[in-house]
C-alpha cells in the first residue's frame, strides 16, 4: 500500500513537473523572458553604458526623485504621479499636475516600476530611453513646468546637492539640465521587481500555483503575448484600436503617434496599477482583458478565461526595491 | 615653560568647561530642555496611553500618513504638507491642498516633526493632541477633502488595510475615522529628531561650536526662550505683536485664536522649514529672528546678533528616525474613486 502511494506521488510529480516544462516552453516560444536572476544579467540590461550607475548616483537620483522643488510649484515630485508606495503610478485616471491641470489629452501615468526594460516610453513613444523620458514631465506645463534653465541654478543653490553631484561625478562636475535628468533615470533604472512569475520562468515550478500555471497557458493561447512579451511584458509599440473599437476612444483625443502606433503598457504589477487604457477609463482589471481581447485581438474572452488572466496577472505582483525615504538637502 | 603651558591650557579647558557648564544651567534655568536620552523618559514623553505605541501600529500609522487615497483626488496624503525629506514641511508659504486651493487664511504648514512636544496644535491651537489634529486636514476643503465617513470607507475597502487594522487592534476592530487619525497620529509621535543641541543640554559642552554657544546665550539674554521654551523649543500658546506690528499682518486674515493667541512654533529643525511665520511671509531666517525681537520683545537685534542666534538655531536640525518608504495595499473594485473635483 505504502509502496504503490509512494509510486503514485513520484508519478504525479513527474507529470506536474511534465505539465510545466511545457508551460515554460510554450513561454519561451511567445518570447515572454524573465527578469534575470544572476546580478550581472540584470545589470548589463539596467545599466546606462554613457553614464554607468554607481551607488553615489542612484542614491541623489532618489533624492531628485522625491524632491518636490524639482518642479515649479515646490509640490510636485516624480513621485507625486509615480508613486513608489502604488505600484509607480498614482491611481486616478488622468494625471494632474501644476495648478491643478489634468492631461490635456486625458493620459494616464503609466508605472516607473520596470519602465527600463520597455523599448519605448511615454503613451506615443517618443522616447527610447528613461534619459529621455525624465526630461518630458520637468518641463511640462500641466506637469512640473519646471523651466529648464531655472531647475540647474535651483539645485546648485542647494548646498548639500552641489557636494552630492561632486561625489557622484567628482569636484569639476557641471550641473546641468541633462546631469539632473540622467541622474534621476539612474534611479529609475534601479526600479525593477522580480515576481513569483520570474521565479517560474527561471526555473522554480513551484512558484506559480496551478491556476496561475492555467491563465498563464490562456494568456498565450489568447494571443496577448503578440504584443506583452519580452522582459516587459510589453513596451513595444502598436497599433491601437484598429479593427474594433475601443469603447471610450473620445475621451480624451490620444490616437497614437503619427502612425497610430501605442506602447504597450507592461502588465508588471497591473493589479496595482489601475485604471487602465491610456485614458485610465477602465477600473476593473477584468473589463479590461476583455476589451483588449475585442479590441486587439477581435476575440470574444469568456469571463471564465478573464478570470484565469486575472489570476495569472496576480503573480505578476513584484517585490518592490526597498526605499530609505530621503531627507532631502 | 612646559609647564607654564600644561597649567595655562589646564586652565583654559576649565574655563570653558565651565563657560559651557555656566551656559547649560543658564539654558535649564530659562526653561530650555532636552529630548530625554532615556529611550523610556521618551516613550512617557511621546506616548499616549490612551492608545499606546506597538510596533504594528506605528508601521500602520505610517502607511496612512503616506497614502494619497485619504484625500478625495487620491493624490494629497499628510506628507505632501508635511513632507519628511523636508523638515515634515512643504517650504511654500500658504499651504495648497486640494484643487490647487490655497489656505484661505494663507497660514503656512508647521512642520510635524517633533509636534507631539507642543502643547497645542494648530496656528490657533485648536487641538490639544495630534490624533485630534489629524482630523482635521483631511476633511478640510482646502487640504485634503475627504468627508470622515469616505476616508472610513476607503479604508475598509482595502482587505490589506483592514488586516493591518485586526493586527494592530484585535479581530474586533472597528475602523472609524478616528481610528485611522488616532493611528497616524500614533506615527506622528514617533517623528522626534534629537539634534546637537540636545547632546549639549544632556551634558555634552563640546556639543556646540563656541558661536553656537554665544547665539545660544544670546537667545536667552534677548528673552526668546520666554516663548521658545521647554522640549519643544515652542509649542505653548501665546499672545503675538506684543510689541510692535508684523510687517505682514495684513497678510491673511489670521488673527489667532479668540483671545488672540497664537501657538508658537518649534525652532526644532527651523533652518529646514522656510518660509517662516503663521503666514510665510519671511524666508530669511536671520530677518525672522529680527522681526520676532521687534514684534514680541520690542528690541532691535542687530545684524551681528540675529547672525548668531540663526547659527545657533541651526544647531537645532536633528537626526531625522529612518523611514522605509511604505508600499500600500491595492486598492479593489470597491474602493471610492478618486475626485478631482
């Protein structure tokens, strides 16, 4: 009796341990890719070869992240609307800035977390790094409306950041627009969290539980991996709302870049980062599976397998890079 | 001649020894006092034994203080006001809040570090304790704007959130408006800041440069410590244009409270909370040190003298308790929405 229990456990496990080699296969083949596990790995993605992260950097990065008197106002920080404590965004539909201005076009902010491994940022794409990115929202009028050449003499006025600039890039350092934006990507190239999807991906099958294993195994069957795929789980960009459409395209009148090319957002931490679309108009996570289906993929999605995505999107749930709050110069 | 050299610089030690220890009981005697050192003097100082601190508590209290969703747009949380890596200040002079409105009295956020020392909270000391002042700004229309019952509801409606709450106060708990002001007020209590100052009253001579030592004496000579007194170094409520008129009274519409009192502020961490006064009207810290010995001790202190009163002032920056920048709990499909409106 005891014997053939034993025989039957070996035999379950096999098959399970079967079952998942072909989940992780069928993964690889839609190139959906993990966030390295070895440090290395994960550093020469993250790392900006022009200006390489050194911890000096990523530490008056953060600083600059968190400090309000960054934008014009003295009340609006990166993490006003990227706010590391949800999920890198700021959960209201369209982001609103200096004196109250909601995005003209009704944008929602996407999430900082991970936003270095997608190809493209901002809604349009019209940035390829992080660099680039940071340098938009400073100087935005219904963001920071910092001015660019007022934001260098604000920060070297400030004793404490003069002398962290020059241990960052040593005593002849010259602080300019670009240096402070470089630095602030630095820190935000620090912002990735692995999950327990990663986990499975890199090898540990137990990381995912069976219902997961099941939305993961309809997410591909679906076709969402055509556009969320790669370390990101999107951050390319696409064409939108082509064939069906998107239930609340007029609000707002964001169609995309001159070739009605959107990024697709990461599904990283998505549970945390409603409301969804990029006008922030759908709240519940399921609603929006489903229209991604019609919309994208002219595909009906039963609630059933909604539901199995959603499940699955709850691995995707990262553990968050721990944050000393800075005391600010 | 060796001699003569040991004796000499065996003297001078003394006297400045002594010129500190003279100073320090000079400071006791006008009412100046320390952060205690004992961490259990602190905890009796700081606690409320009402709803005493626990661990779960204080880590819940802070995920509060930190969370936007309490205010009706879900972006103004109490550290946008009283923001940690600035001095628990917004360094703007009238405080804006929701809408983009500013105080219609144009009062200026104190800081919340180290406000469980005062006596009273607000401008007009309406509150005689923190978790009572946290009530305050985030139903007020211009700050936060949530109605009690919404923050309430919010928080209830975060599974996450009502676990911590089971954790911190036992299965049974019943998460009020109270609750979550009490709770963030229980934070609040945790934000001292010990600075070099404390290290000189608690014994320490060598604590204070000599300038900061003569700015001290100086500040008690002028009679600032007959306000900027005890822990707080402020706090109590007092009458204001004793004296002489603010030269921006006209600012604002605040007058104090009905008898026309008005808390003073905590000089704790004050080269970090510019602008200053109830108005925040002077950014100069040195030009504030003037206009206060003009308008409340009718004296003009001069450049040299409010130099070294701000230089000693400064001497008052504490070490900030580390935070670890909470990650809050999602919210869920029966969580209000936000309202920019």
């Amino acid at each position: 009796m005891k014997i053939i229990a034993l025989i039957l456990s070996i035999f379950t496990t096999f098959i399970v341990a079967n079952s998942d080699i072909e989940i992780l296969k069928k993964a690889k083949k839609a190139n959906l890719l993990p966030i390295p596990n070895t440090k290395i790995e994960l550093l020469k993605i993250i790392n900006n070869q022009k200006n390489p992260s050194t911890d000096a950097k990523i530490e008056l990065g953060k600083k600059l992240y968190f400090d309000p008197r960054v934008s014009k106002s003295n009340l609006i920080s990166c993490n006003t609307c990227h706010n590391l404590a949800l999920g890198g965004a700021d959960g209201v539909s369209v982001a609103t800035g200096d004196k109250w201005h909601p995005n003209p076009h009704h944008l929602n902010s996407p999430t900082v977390y991970n936003a270095v491994f997608a190809n493209y940022q901002f809604w349009d794409g019209r940035s390829t790094t992080l660099e680039e990115q940071v340098k938009g929202p400073i100087q935005t009028q219904f963001e920071m409306a910092m001015h660019k050449d007022i934001l260098p003499s604000k920060i070297k006025n400030i004793i404490g950041y003069k002398e962290e600039f020059k241990r960052a890039y040593g005593p002849n350092v010259k602080i300019t627009f670009k240096l402070i934006t470089d630095t602030i990507a630095i820190f935000e190239r620090t912002l990735i969290t692995p999950s327990r999807y990663d986990d499975f991906l890199n090898g540990d099958f137990k990381a995912l539980t069976p219902k997961e294993k099941d939305g993961l195994n309809t997410f591909i069957d679906l076709g969402c991996t055509r556009c969320h795929k790669g370390i990101a789980l999107g951050g390319f960009t696409q064409p939108f709302d082509t064939g069906k459409r998107y239930k609340y395209r007029n609000i707002g009148d964001f169609h995309g870049n001159k070739n009605h090319l959107v990024k697709t957002p990461t599904l990283r931490n998505i549970k945390e980062t409603a409301p969804y679309f990029h006008n922030g108009m759908i709240w519940n996570l399921k609603d929006a599976i489903k229209e991604m289906g019609k919309i994208q993929l002219l595909l009906g999605i039963s609630d059933k397998d909604a539901q199995k995505i959603e499940t699955f999107f709850g691995s995707l749930s990262g553990r968050k890079p721990k944050i000393k709050y800075p005391i600010l110069p | 001649m060796k001699k003569l050299n040991i004796v000499l610089s065996g003297l001078l030690v003394a006297s400045v020894g002594f010129a500190g220890e003279n100073l320090m009981m000079k400071a006791k005697n006008a009412g100046l006092k320390p952060i205690p050192q004992s961490k259990l003097k602190l905890l009796k100082l700081v606690d409320d034994p009402t709803n005493p601190m626990t661990d779960a508590k204080i880590e819940l209290g802070k995920k509060l203080y930190f969370d936007p969703r309490l205010s009706k747009s879900g972006i103004i949380s109490c550290n946008t006001c009283h923001n940690l890596g600035l001095g628990g200040v917004d360094g703007i002079s009238a405080a804006i809040g929701h809408k983009w409105t500013a105080n219609p009295h144009h009062l200026n956020s104190p800081t919340v570090y180290n406000s469980v020392l005062n006596s009273a909270q607000f401008w007009d000391g309406r509150a005689a304790h923190l978790e009572d002042q946290a009530q305050g700004p985030m139903q007020a229309a211009p700050e936060m704007a949530s109605p009690a019952k919404s923050v309430a509801n919010k928080v209830k409606s975060i599974p996450k959130y009502v676990n911590e709450f089971k954790k911190a106060y036992g299965e049974n708990v019943k998460i009020t408006f109270k609750l979550v002001a009490d709770t963030i007020g229980v934070f609040e209590r945790t934000l001292i800041t010990p600075s070099r100052y404390d290290e000189f009253l608690n014994g320490h001579p060598e604590a204070l440069t000599k300038t900061e030592k003569e700015g001290l004496n100086l500040f008690i000579d002028k009679g600032c410590a007959s306000c900027h007194n005890n822990i707080g170094v402020g706090g109590t409520m007092q009458p204001f244009e004793v004296a002489n008129k603010y030269k921006f009274e006209n600012v604002g519409d605040f007058k104090g409270n009905k008898n026309g009192m008005v808390k003073t502020p905590t000089l704790r961490n004050i080269e970090e909370t510019a602008p200053y006064f109830h108005n925040g009207m002077v950014w100069s810290l040195k030009e504030a040190v003037k206009d206060m010995g003009s308008i409340q001790l009718g004296l003009k202190i001069n450049d040299k003298e409010a130099g070294k009163i701000a230089t000693f002032l400064k001497a008052l920056t504490g070490k900030k308790p580390n935070i670890t920048y909470p990650q809050l709990p999602a919210s869920t499909s029966k969580t209000q929405k936000p309202d920019m409106n």
